[in-house]
C-alpha cells in the first residue's frame, strides 16, 4: 500500500501476534478519535493507549504491535476537519435479522475452522450443508456462532441467520409433555417446531400453531411442517442446526435421509404415531430443507457427521482441542 502511494497505512507485522480483541479496541478508538476531529498521527496513538489501558492482559502489550506507515511520513492530515454540525445519520446498510446470540467472551483460537466454514460458503465453489464436528464441550457452538455472526455483518444471507437450539427444543417439549400428561413429540416434528420457533424470535417468519384440518391434538399443538419450509422457501437464509447428535434412548445412525420419504413419515407420525428414528428424522429433514428451499445453506454443529444426506453434499469442518497457547491464555 505504501509504494502505491497511500499516505497513511496501519500495519501489524507479519511476525507479530497480538490478542484478537486487540484490533477491535484500537480501531473502535481510533476512528472514533479521527471522527471528532484528531489527526491521523494523533488517532494513531490513541488507539495505541486504548490497546494499553485495556483490562485484559493479553492485550495490554499489543500496542506497541500496530504501525503506522510511512514510518518516517507526515501523518498530520485531518480526515473530519469541516464536518458540519448537526446529528450523525447511519448511512450503512441494516444486517439481516436473526435470533443468534452474541459469540462467546474470550473466544479464541479457532481462526482456521472460521475460514473454512466460510470458504464452504462463500468460496469459489460454495457448498449448502456444512458441519462442525468434535467431542463434547470442544467449542462448536461457539465457532458456528462466531462464524455466522462474521458473515451476517458482512451483509451475507441477506434474508436472515435463524439459530436452531435442538437440545433446548427437545427439553422444552419434554418438560410440556410431562405438564400436560402427553407423550413428546416425534422427532420430525420437533424439528419442524425448533426451527418456526426460531423464525418467529429472529422475526422472519410469522408462524402460527395448528393445523387446518386437525385429526388429533397433536395438529393443534404443533405448527404445520408445509408452513414452515413454505415460509422460507425463497428466502436468503443460513439455518445453524446445533446439537444433532442423538440424544439418549435413540440409535445414532439409522437409514439415509430422503426428501420425499421424510415428509411421508412426517406427515403419518401426526397421524399415526409412526415413530421416526432420530437420525433418519435430522438427515430428512436438512435434504428437505435443502430441497424446498434453493438460497438456503444449512450449518450443523454434531459431534459425527451427519452422513447420507440426500440431494447435498456435507462438508465437513472438524473442531480439535484448542492448542496449549489458547488453552493458557483462557485460564
């Protein structure tokens, strides 16, 4: 950037490692030091004290890290010299509306699995159904939060990010069974109810319980699985589905997954209680979902593969344990 001819260019060498909260807090100051009218020089090093000043330890030594270049250039410009008076408008385009958390505190360490799953996204050769893979507790959801969130302020999936909290979902249907005396629902329509619920908290879809031809109480308490992929059918929309694994009581793997053969057994398990293998009901469900709705992309956090998905290729983005570097730095 230097020999093009920019004046005034931030750097961290490529040697450097710096904390990776580091950055957000002298930028954050740094533009904000620019903007009620500081130098470029004076910004600079005000976002160096804010890197300094910071509580966390690790990013207190970062900033002597960040560079201004040319090292020996004037950096004596002021960029919002002759801003008018008045109120500030917001001019940026709105992210898309979701229901996902913020990513955790002290997240770290997980750059690589980040760039992967948004290169399985939004590469050159972009695949629909990703899943993060590892053992319990290895930081799934927190990657799979991180990297969505990533991707939703760069104005990706502009139709909306939905998170799907499976375990969440069965024990909210266990506890209601077990308060009303009825027996849990089935496994594809859980799916279908974890996922209007989470249209209707992101704002997305507007959802509504029941059935229009009730056969049994179970229509009246479940939302209609065709209202819910109708719903979403032409959205711009990535869908994390976290938590697939089987929960206790049902078998881990089980036939594959089709479109067609799910919605059969989704629509007789209202019917007839046909019980539904938890595997065979998740991998039906991501085909259907990637079948009725072509923008859709699916992220899954599970701790195997899901395997045999019909009509989508799963790439898979394997979760290891943080490195002994990260591992300190949490503690």
């Amino acid at each position: 950037f230097v020999e093009a001819g920019v004046k005034h260019v931030i750097a961290v060498r490529l040697d450097a490692k710096v904390a990776d909260q580091s950055p957000a807090i002298f930028m954050n100051a740094f533009y904000l030091a620019l903007l009620v009218g500081h130098t470029v020089g004076e910004a600079f090093e005000i976002g160096q004290n804010a890197v300094h000043g910071s509580p966390d330890k690790h990013a207190k030594a970062d900033s002597k890290k960040f560079l201004l270049l040319p090292e020996n250039g004037r950096h004596d410009d002021t960029i919002f010299d002759d801003l008018p008076n008045g109120a500030i408008s917001e001019l940026s385009l709105s992210s898309s509306p979701t229901n996902l958390g913020a990513v955790p505190e002290g997240f770290l360490g997980r750059n690589y699995e980040l760039h992967r799953v948004m290169h399985e996204f939004q590469g050159r050769q972009t695949h629909r159904l990703v899943s993060l893979t590892g053992p319990e507790g290895i930081g799934k959801t927190a990657t799979a939060t991180a990297a969505a969130s990533y991707m939703r302020q760069r104005l990706f999936f502009g139709d909306g990010v939905v998170f799907v909290d499976l375990p969440q979902a069965r024990r909210a249907a266990e506890e209601e069974a077990s308060r009303s005396g009825q027996q849990p629902p089935q496994p594809g329509i859980l799916l279908a109810d974890a996922l209007a619920n989470a249209l209707r908290t992101a704002g997305i879809a507007r959802l509504h319980k029941g059935h229009n031809n009730p056969q049994n109480d179970d229509y009246k308490r479940h939302t209609d699985p065709r209202s819910v992929f109708e719903s979403i059918k032409n959205l711009d929309i990535l869908i994390i589905l976290d938590g697939c694994d089987a929960p206790a009581g049902h078998a881990a793997k089980e036939g594959t997954g089709g479109a067609g053969g799910f919605f059969n057994m989704l629509v007789s398990s209202f019917r007839g209680r046909q019980v539904v293998p938890w595997g065979t009901a998740v991998r039906g469900f991501v085909s259907l979902l990637l079948s009725v709705c072509p923008s859709a992309k699916v992220l899954v956090t599970s701790r195997t593969p899901l395997r045999h998905v019909e009509r989508a290729v799963e790439r898979v983005v394997r979760v290891p344990p943080l490195s002994k570097e990260y591992t300190l730095r949490l503690l």
